[in-house]
C-alpha cells in the first residue's frame, strides 16, 4: 500500500476527491477500518467516551491516548494516523503543546495530532508546525469545551460565532495547519469555509459541502444505542447483532450445546 499523507489529502481536495475518515482506538477495529480502505484514521479523544465510558472527552489522558494510538499505528498500513491531543495536555503553553505533541509521534508512531480551538491556541499550533509535526485543526462544536458550551447542540448558528469560525478557519490554513475538522455548524456555513480555504475541510454533522466526512466508528457501526444525532448514519446494527451471538453463546454453554464433539481435542 501506499501510505496516505497530509500532502496527498491536500490534492484530493484540489482534485475534488472526497477524504474518508473514521475513528479506532485499538489494533483488531483499525486493522478493519484499514483494510477497508479509510484515507484517515482519528485516534480521537472520543476514547475517553466509547472505550472508557466517560461522560465527557475531559478525562482521558496523554498516556491513554498514546496507548490507543500505539496500537491503532501498529494495525495500519494505508491510512494516515491522526492523534487528538487530549484536553489538558496543550492548553497552558505552546512549550506544554510541543512537548505533548513530541511524546504522541516518538511514543506512538503517529503521523500527525489534532487540537481544538482557533486564535486562543494560534501560538502553541505555530509551535507544533515549527518542530516539523503535522497539525489537524478542530472547529464547530469542540467537546473539550462542554462545559464553557452547557450544551451539545449545533455552533456558529450566530453571527458572530460564525465570523470567528470564518477567521480561525482562515487562520489555521495561513499558519500551515493541513486540514480541518468542523463538528456539528449548519452545512451552509461549512461550505463557505471549506470553499474558502485550500486545506481539506473534514465535516462531522456538517453537510456536504466540505472535502470529507469522519463519524466515531462505534456510532456508525451501531454499537451504541443510546447515541441517536441527526448526522449519524448508520451501517450495522452490530448492538443488536452481537448481543444476539452473545446471548445464543450463553444458551450453548448452558444447555452443553458448545463445546460439541468436533470442538474438542
Ligand atoms: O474524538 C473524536 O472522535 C473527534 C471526531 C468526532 C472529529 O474529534
Ligand atoms: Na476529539
């Protein structure tokens, strides 16, 4: 395979080619997700979610990220391997930002990391690039800030808030950021972005008018229930599918069905 770089998404936009991402936290899901044929793989902090069953992104740590993403770069071999730098790990300093990044690439063998914010995180991002580290920016709906937030729904329906994505979009292409990320905006205000800038702008629960899409890969395989955003589409209903075999499972075990003579030595 050819590895997928920051460069080549660079010209699938200019060649109008959509970029296809998903999330995976752990080797055997990113061994799927990589031979299924993924551009980019997101180790995101939404790890802390549907691996550690969190409420919020807030708790998970740079060494739990690194342990995901470790495993997650150990299974790939097409794909680009995005890291999310979790909350807490770049937000006091640009030296605090460069020295988490730095432990992400040596420690896990990731390609590129991922923050959130715009102008408030502008000098740690230029600090990042400078030591030669690809940068994802993270705009919209940025779950690391849910509390300053209060709420999980749509961003930017404002004006004002939408000049500021506007210009931070703009920013994070000016500094050298190679892509964006923007989470749950109206798709409107996404295309505007995305035809404004020349980096890929990657959407989740934001129309269809930007470069790419990435869901959580949990959501989009039905694993979970409970978790029901009008942007998610999903194509299984592995919840229901694996409770299924599970539960078959038990009633084997119980009726002494399993293990029969074949399955024994
Ligand atoms: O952590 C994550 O899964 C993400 C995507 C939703 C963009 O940041
Ligand atoms: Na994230």
């Amino acid at each position: 395979y050819k590895r997928v770089t920051t460069k080549s998404l660079i010209e699938m936009k200019a060649n109008g080619e959509k970029i296809s991402m998903l999330t995976a936290y752990d080797y055997t899901m990113a061994k799927i997700v990589d031979t299924a044929g993924i551009d980019v793989i997101l180790v995101g902090d939404s790890a802390s979610n549907v691996m550690a069953g969190h409420e919020t992104t807030l708790p998970i740590t740079l060494d739990q990220m690194i342990y995901h993403a470790s495993s997650v770069v150990r299974a790939t071999q097409r794909a680009l391997v995005v890291v999310d730098l979790p909350f807490g790990s770049y937000q006091s300093d640009p030296k605090e930002a460069l020295r988490s990044s730095i432990r992400i690439m040596k420690e896990s063998g990731g390609h590129a990391v991922k923050m959130e914010g715009g102008s408030e995180i502008k000098d740690s991002i230029k600090k990042i690039l400078h030591a030669g580290i690809p940068v994802m920016g993270h705009l919209g709906l940025t779950p690391q800030s849910i509390y300053k937030f209060g709420t999980y729904t749509v961003r930017a329906k404002e004006n004002a808030e939408a000049e500021k994505l506007i210009e931070d979009a703009k920013m994070l292409e000016r500094i050298g950021c190679f892509a964006v990320v923007l989470e749950k905006i109206p798709a409107q205000l996404a295309q505007k972005v995305a035809e404004s800038i020349s980096i890929p702008v990657i959407g989740i629960g934001a129309g269809g008018g930007v470069d790419g899409q990435v869901l959580v890969i949990h959501d989009m395989l039905g694993m979970n229930n409970e978790f029901n955003p009008r942007f998610l589409r999903r194509y299984m209903n592995l919840f229901e599918g694996m409770t299924t075999a599970i539960s078959q499972y038990v009633t084997d075990v119980k009726s002494k069905d399993f293990p029969n003579e074949t399955e024994q030595y």
